[in-house]
C-alpha cells in the first residue's frame, strides 16, 4: 500500500469529504485513529474495505490510484439497501444469533460520470472525449470541462496523464495557471503579467518565458482556467 498521504487524499477525494473527523465517521471509528495512522505513515487495509462496503470505492483505486474509482456493481447495491429492498440470503444452517450485521452503509448520493476530454480540438471547434469520471460534485464548477493532460511541461504541478477541470473563458490572475492554444491543442502553463501583455512559463523553466502573448493575442489564444486536478502522484 502506498504513503498515508496518498491513500488519505484519495478516500477523501472519493468521499467529498475534508477532515479527518468526517472520514473518522464514514469508517465509523475515532478521530484519534487517523491520527495515529498519519503518525506510521500508513493506513490499515481495513479501512479500505470499510469506505468500500460504505460508498463503494475500489479497494485498488484507494491504494494505488489505479482502475475506475467506483464499483458500480457496488454503488447500486447500497442503493437497493437504502429503498428496502436488501435481502439476506436464506441459510436453515446459520443459527441467527450467530448473522453477521448487516453493512454499515452511509449516505451516498450517486453520480453520473463526467466526461474527460482530450486537449486536441477538432476543427469543428470540439474536443472529443476520451472516456469518463466520476467525480464529487463540488469539484465541479458550473461549465468546467475535465482534460487529461498529455505532457509533463508542468511537471511536478500537473503530471502527464492528470485530469485537470478548467473553466473555459473565467476571469483569471498573475500567477495562475491558463490553458492556451497552440495550434488546435491546449498547452496548459502559469501566467504572468508582464507590461503589453502575458507571458507563459512551464514549471521546468521558472523564471524564464517559454512565450508571450500581447493584449491583442491574449483573446485569441486563452481557453480558460484551470481550478484543479486529479493526477497520480
């Protein structure tokens, strides 16, 4: 299993949750035990099966950051549970005291999958997608498109391979970072401004101008803000 710090981020993630006391109340146990975990430097695998059977999150997703993010198998489950129509299968054999409880499951509110789309735009103006994501809903700002990033100019920032949500044509500021056009793909890279205009620098190259976009251009070649992403560390 991978670092505290890498599982923990992802249950929160798939959770929509915050703090540790909100996770601590998902897996039904004590703020202090999470604590403790962080401390090590590791999560028990326990606790992966607990938010599974809660919310159903793949056990391989939350240690290794691999594979859909649900089991939808899962999720639909939980689903029949909560309208009553959960059933335990018959067994004369099994003396009832001996029953194992029911699963805990929490409130859930499932999600459709949110399109993820490649950075090369079509000439029809479209970016095609290049398959899909569930994601909690407050990740998702009103009109924010998900691309999956296919270079590592940003590196350690955005990763290759990272889902990056950016809110097209969004009023945006020094020192953040802006998905621009070069050519027909999207290139995404930390603004400056700089007298007459913006300049882009990739992460590798911090300090220097990788390019300059005047005031005029600026317009022509902005798509829009990136506000977050979700990338394998």
């Amino acid at each position: 299993m991978q670092s505290f710090e890498a599982v923990y981020a992802r249950m929160l993630f798939a959770a929509g949750l915050r703090t540790q006391t909100e996770l601590a109340e998902i897996l039904d146990m004590k703020q202090a035990s999470i604590s403790e975990a962080k401390r090590r430097g590791s999560i028990p695998a326990e606790w992966c099966m607990r938010l599974y059977d809660a919310l159903g999150v793949r056990f391989d997703w939350q240690r290794f950051g691999t594979g859909p993010v649900y089991d939808l198998d899962k999720i639909k489950e939980i689903e029949k549970f909560r309208r009553g129509e959960w059933t335990l299968p018959k067994s004369s054999n099994e003396p009832h005291q001996l029953r194992e409880p029911d699963t805990p499951f929490f409130p859930f509110f499932p999600q459709e999958e949110t399109p993820i789309h490649s950075t090369i735009q079509m000439p029809d103006g479209s970016f095609p997608e290049a398959g899909g994501q569930v994601f909690p809903a407050e990740f998702l700002p009103k009109g924010a498109k998900v691309f999956r990033l296919l270079d590592a100019a940003m590196a350690p920032v955005l990763n290759k391979g990272a889902m990056v949500a950016v809110i097209p044509a969004a009023p945006i500021g020094d020192g953040e970072i802006a998905a621009v056009f070069e050519d027909r793909r999207l290139l995404f890279r930390r603004i400056y401004r700089r007298e007459g205009g913006w300049e882009l620098q990739t992460q590798q190259a911090q300090g220097q101008a990788e390019r300059f976009l005047t005031d005029e251009e600026w317009p022509i070649y902005y798509y829009g803000k990136a506000v977050w992403a979700f990338q394998p560390l």
